[in-house]
C-alpha cells in the first residue's frame, strides 16, 4: 500500500472567508488536514513548502470559459486551457456549451465529462446547453452532477441563440437548475450593425463595436430576462454584465437567498473603450467592452455585492482569425492564466481588497453554484490551493502563454503579483513556471 501523500506550507499568510492569517497548512491525500495558526511541528514524510512572506489562497473557480473541445481545437483544447488555468491559479472551471458539435444532449453532455477526464489538469464541470428544441434533454440534467444551464439570448460564437418567446418561456418555466444566459438583443444588434455597414462598408472600424454591441442592447436582454425569471421563479445567472446600466438589475449582498445573480468578467473590470486603439481586435468581446464608466459602475457594484462572482469569458481564437475585418473577426480571447494576476493587481491599486478577490473568484462561485467541499481553505475540504507572490513583479510575454491559441490581450502588461504553485485535489500541478502535465483534476458535485 502507498503512503499517504502529505505537503506541509509553512508560515503562509492564509486569506480565507474576510481575514488574511498567518498560519501552517497541511495537505494530507486529496484533502486540507490542518490549518494552523498556532503552527504544526515535524509531520514525517511531508513535503515542506517554506511560503514565508508569501499569500496562500483557495483556488479559483472560473464559471464561464470556452476550451473549444470537441470541434474547434485549433483554437484551444481542455489540455491547454486546463494548463494555462492552472497556471493561473484556477483550480476548477465550469465549460460554455457552444462547441462542434453543441452540447444539447445528455448523451453529448457525458462525451465532454469524458473528454474532461482523459485531459483536464484542473477540476471541470460542463453546461448544459439550451436550444429552442431541446427542453425535454434539459430538464434530464442531474443537478448534483452539473453546475447548470445554458442559454444563449443574443448570439455570439456559434448559433445556439433562442429568439422564440414560446421557447424562452418554456424554458424559464421549466429550468429546475441555475440558467446561467448571454443576455443580448439581436434585432437591435442587427439595427446597428447595418447602419455601420452603410457608411463604412466592410471596413467597419473596431472602435464602432461598443456601439454596435450596444449598451442598449445588453440592458433591454438582461431585463426582460430578469423580469422573465421573476415571473416564473427560475434561478437565474446573468453572465458578463458589462454596462452601468444593468447593475441596478441586481441586488446588493450575499448570494445566499439569491435567485438573480449577476457575473462580471475581468476585462470588463480592467480595459475600456479607450483601449481599442492600441488592442484593436485583440478586446473585440461580447458583450463589448464599453466605457470607463460603466467599468467604473462594475467595479462599484463587485464591491457592493450586487455582482457575484468574477469569471474570464476565457475564450480563445488565432491571431489569423483576430485579424480578419470587423464582421469576420470571431468576438472573444485568452484569459485563465491571467485573471488572478490581474484581479490582484486591481487589489493593489486599491479598487478591491485582496479578501474581496478570494470572495468573488473563489468563495462565491462556490456557494453561488453550491459546489461540494470546495472554494475555501478548510480543514477536510478538497487541497485546491493557490500560493502567490504579491511583490513579484514581472511581464506577460508570449513565450510564457500556455493556451493553444499563443497570444494574450494581456501581453506587455506588468503585473505585481506572481502565481507560484498550485495544488489540485493536494497534487502540485503548477510550481516554477511548469504544469505537471500528467495531472488529472476531479469532475465537480454539487450540494443540490
């Protein structure tokens, strides 16, 4: 019989549930053993990790990335993005539906959860994509075994938009799961976009995307959703708000007792409009990144709890692709390995404190979804853990990029905090700028 595998952090300071604690941690298997403030003495045939001077946190948990996987992998794969989330400091992720083929199934559905097992370094769950003639698939979904639902209301890579009120109604009516949507209004989207066409032809400028992808658009899709989930009692989760305007759709605290939550993603919380210039393609998201503003107003409303979780919208194309004219060019980028960076970064300049970062990008995801034993620094719960620098300064360059599609809207940004080792079910898969590759992360269960 093997011995237990043990790892003992020494002298980290543990930022968990509002307070940052010196303390020794100890890893025993896949679990949390010990947290102690008081320190632990010799533990034999532990591997000792000194983290003196250095912030251990719980690992993030990311509910909206987009691995490609199966159909669209020269674009990215659950092995690089899983990597590249590992490096990052995420431990566990939560996959979008909009794949070759879409996950509208149960039967396609299991195919990603094996796909999942045979790569993915992190920890994963997979959504349940909704489409105007799937419910009875829909409402099969386990959900102790996936973390929701997915609804496109306004289309972006893919075609999985359901624009029939019968369908949205059914829909709302009979989610028994969290609903987590894309909120856009595509007739006015389309509005826009052929009066740009008019005066600029095919040679639309990216700086017309805010304008196009509209802040209208999103507010009149997210509120009709809003109110259509009020009327028929569905959990619901607006991904990606990205205007000023939407976040009075929310209400501030806890997500305990929620049944409207709200995601912001960090390029809505660090790049604005005036960032195209120099980025060009490289910020073209949907929704669009917008104004200083409603940056602005986002991050306001993450500190007053009315937004509940931060997440990447991780969602990779090549740079062939990204360089295409405004109307080809796919909508969507690399984010994982870099979101916790920046998110500490925000902390050091003082927009959040680096409790709210572990509160939104890991304790919340983990209530909000109801994930079993994870998104904390527990005793007895699951070892995700992440050990980071805070005053490690350095440079995101390509030859460090670890997703499938070799490039990063963050490229040339200098970030103050540095990941240093990650744990996932208490295997080290990231340490020193290298992912153990071999690693295999858990499919996540949920308390439902």
């Amino acid at each position: 019989m093997m011995a237990m595998e043990r790892t003992l952090i020494r002298d980290a300071v543990v930022v968990n549930e509002g307070l940052s604690v010196q303390a020794d941690v100890l890893l025993e298997a896949d679990r949390i053993a010990r947290v102690a403030p008081e320190g632990i003495g010799a533990v034999p045939g532990a591997r000792e990790v000194d983290a003196a001077g250095r912030h251990l946190l719980p690992g993030a948990i990311d509910d909206q990335v987009h691995f490609r996987e199966p159909g669209l992998t020269h674009k990215e794969d659950i092995a690089h993005g899983s990597m590249a989330a590992a490096a990052g400091g995420i431990t566990s992720y939560m996959e979008m539906p909009n794949t070759v083929p879409q996950t509208l199934t149960q039967e396609l559905l299991e195919e990603k959860y094996r796909l999942g097992a045979a790569s993915s370094v992190v920890n994963y769950s997979f959504y349940m994509g909704c489409g105007e003639r799937n419910i009875e698939e829909v409402v099969r979904t386990d959900p102790r075994r996936v973390c929701g639902l997915k609804a496109f209301l306004g289309s972006s890579t893919g075609d999985m938009v359901i624009t029939e009120e019968h369908a949205l109604d059914e829909l709302f009516r009979r989610a028994h799961l969290l609903l987590a949507i894309h909120a856009e209004d595509d007739p006015l989207i389309r509005q826009e976009l052929e009066r740009r066409i008019e005066r600029y032809g095919e040679d639309i400028p990216i700086e017309e995307h805010p304008f196009i992808r509209s802040a209208e658009a999103c507010y009149r899709s997210s509120s009709t959703a809003v109110a259509r989930a009020k009327a028929f009692g569905t959990r619901l989760h607006v991904l990606h708000i990205s205007t000023a305007k939407e976040v009075g759709l929310f209400e501030p605290g806890p997500v305990e007792g929620k049944r409207i939550t709200a995601e912001a993603c960090v390029h809505h919380l660090w790049f604005t409009d005036a960032d195209y210039a120099a980025k060009g393609s490289l910020i073209k998201w949907n929704p669009a990144v917008k104004t200083a503003a409603d940056r602005d107003a986002i991050r306001r409303a993450v500190d007053e709890g009315r937004i509940d979780v931060v997440a990447t919208d991780h969602a990779p194309h090549t740079l062939e692709e990204k360089a295409q004219r405004y109307r080809q060019c796919p909508s969507g980028g690399p984010l994982v390995q870099h979101a916790l960076p920046a998110m500490l970064e925000l902390a050091r300049e003082g927009v959040f404190t680096i409790e709210q970062v572990v509160e939104k990008l890991c304790h919340a995801p983990a209530r909000l979804f109801r994930i079993a034993e994870r998104g904390y620094v527990r005793e007895g719960f699951k070892a995700d853990l992440v050990l980071v620098d805070l005053d490690a300064p350095w440079t995101v360059t390509r030859n460090g990029l670890l997703s499938k599609c070799g490039w990063s809207p963050f490229e040339g940004q200098r970030f103050h905090a540095k990941v240093l080792r990650t744990w996932v079910n208490g295997r080290q898969v990231y340490a020193d700028g290298r992912v153990d590759g071999d690693a295999r992360g858990e499919r996540l269960m949920f308390d439902r």
